[in-house]
C-alpha cells in the first residue's frame, strides 16, 4: 500500500486525495466523516463540485457533505446527508435513483431524487473517488485514485474491484467516466490516460493522444463526438470514437475541467480562475465570471444554466440557450 500522494494543485477536485487500496465494502477503522452534514444556509455558496440532472431536479454535491437540490422555480434545499466528507461526483441512473462519491471510498445512494441519502460503501484505506457512471438501474462504475475502478450490479447494494481489465500498468489516476450516444463507455485521467470500453467494461483498450497532462472531463455530444479537458486549456475532440483526437484551439489559459452540451450544437467548457468556453467545437469564445471562481461542472434546467465550483452555485447568462 502506498503511504503517500501528489496533490495536484491544478484542479480543485484533486486537492485533498487521499490513498489505499481497494477490498471491502466498509472499514472497520473509526472515521471523523461519519456523522450527519450540518444543516447551513451557506451550503448554495460554499465549494461544490459537480453537479446533475434527476429527471426536472438539479443535484450539487460538494464540500463537507454538502448536497443541495432544486426543483424547477423554486430555492435551492439542503439534503439529509450521512458523512460530512468531501463530495466529488454525482450522477443519477434514474429520476429517482442516484449516487454520489467521495473522500474515504464514500459512495452514497438516493432513492428519493436526492432528498435524502445513505451510505452504501466506506473505507478509510481506499482512494479518493472522482468519478461515476451507471449504464442502467442496477449497472454502474467509479473511478478514482491509483487506477481504482469500482462496479456494482445490484444497484449500489455491493462493489466490486474491477481495475485490473484496465491497461494502466503505472496505476494513474483514473478521473472520470461517462458513456457516449453508441454506449461505448470512457475513462479518462493523468498522463494523457484514456481508454474505451465496447462491452460494458469486459475489457478496455487504450486510445492515443498525444498529450502527457492529467484530463480532468469528458463530454460526449448527440452527435457522437468526444471532448476531453486538461491542463492548461488543453481540449482535444474525437469525431471517431476516441481512434483520433484533434486539439481544439481558444483563447483562454487556465485549466477546463468539464462542461455541457448546449443547444444547437453550441459546447459549454468550464475551467478555472472563472473561465469558460461557449460556442461550436471549432469556433469557441472565452468568457470570464465575475469574482473569478473556478468553475467544475454545470447542468441546465429549463432555460438556465447552473455551475459549481468556488463560490457554490453560479447561474451562467449564455445566449441561445432556450429549450426547444
């Protein structure tokens, strides 16, 4: 087992990980996290990092077990949330059926669209979790540090490791996963690390990109094409399926850890120091949010565009983005 970890100061989700390895479903070690998230009126503008849909709700998990939720034209509500860990990702396989990961292996589970939730997995001995994906009610995946990669088949009941189909050798981080329009799955993480899947993660091949920086997102469009974000403002787009990758170019700088597809084609790209990116894949402008928050994730509802990051929620004025 390691002792010790790089922390990476380029992306804020990276900024407290932590090491072990990955066996069972709970630790038997006591932990400071495991007691319920105090009930603020501050947790809409303190740190989140990600955010998504549940059918016409939105769901944002963030620091200190902080999970909000927001139905269409109301206020923002705080969930009742077990552990006051660090909360990095989120993602709904129905409506009504979501998951949320964490520090300390912390997965957590939601049968009621997010109001409430409870602790489905925990182990202090384990990586950080970064990422998360289901590909049905009963199927899905977390990623996470020292190539950690988690499945359940019973919806969330129990997981298993499964990291070894990845070809990873050097165990780099793994931080993210989603499913493009085909139901190709995708890992992304440092080095430049990506891999596709084309049996529900039986096995994995890994794509070429010249790029050695860690990606921090992916986002698949309706038109079947991948974006990957990294380092510096480093985006690459595969029109064929991840075989190939093209560097897109802008204007901005800073780091882009995730986005958005928006209507009509039009991409939103989110990145740090309040940064982000609108606009067609090869014609995209650079905007910059008042106060400078870095931005990590963001959802739609309706015709408003909602991101997290530093600062909590930020609702993005973007033109063209009414529902049709």
């Amino acid at each position: 087992m390691r002792l010790s970890f790089p922390i990476h100061t380029s992306a804020i989700r990276l900024l407290i990980l932590i090491t072990g390895l990955v066996f069972a479903n709970f630790s038997q070690a006591d932990s400071a996290l495991l007691r319920p998230a105090l009930q603020t009126g501050q947790a809409a503008q303190s740190l989140l990092l990600d955010i998504t849909s549940a059918g016409e709700r939105l769901v944002a998990v963030g620091e200190r077990g902080h999970i909000i939720y927001r139905d269409p034209d109301q206020p923002w509500q705080q969930a009742q949330v077990p552990v006051i860990a660090h909360l990095t990702a989120v993602h709904f396989a129905t409506p009504q059926l979501g998951f949320a990961v964490g520090h300390e292996a912390i997965i957590l589970r939601t049968t009621d669209a997010g109001a409430t939730w409870q602790l489905m997995h925990h182990d202090t001995e384990e990586p950080p979790l970064l990422g998360i994906h289901f590909i049905s009610a009963q199927s899905g995946f977390v990623v996470g540090g020292y190539n950690l990669l988690l499945r359940t088949d019973d919806a969330g009941d129990s997981w298993q490791f499964v990291g070894d189909a990845l070809p990873n050798p050097d165990e780099y981080h793994n931080n993210a996963i989603i499913q493009d329009t085909a139901g190709r799955l995708f890992i992304a993480g440092e080095r430049g690390g990506l891999f596709r899947s084309e049996d529900q993660a039986q096995s994995w091949q890994p794509l070429p990109l010249d790029y050695d920086g860690s990606i921090f997102g992916l986002i698949s469009t309706p038109e079947g094409f991948l974006l990957a974000t990294g380092l510096r403002g480093n985006l690459f787009i595969s029109r064929d399926a991840g075989d190939s990758w093209q560097q897109l170019e802008h204007q901005g700088e800073q780091t882009l850890n995730g986005g958005l597809v928006l209507d009509h084609g039009r991409l939103l790209v989110l990145g740090q120091n309040g940064e982000y990116l609108t606009g067609s894949a090869d014609a995209l402008t650079l905007h910059t949010l008042p106060g400078r928050y870095s931005l990590l994730a963001a959802a739609r509802q309706g015709n408003q565009v909602f991101a997290v990051g530093r600062g909590g929620i930020h609702t993005l004025l973007l033109p063209d983005t009414s529902s049709h």
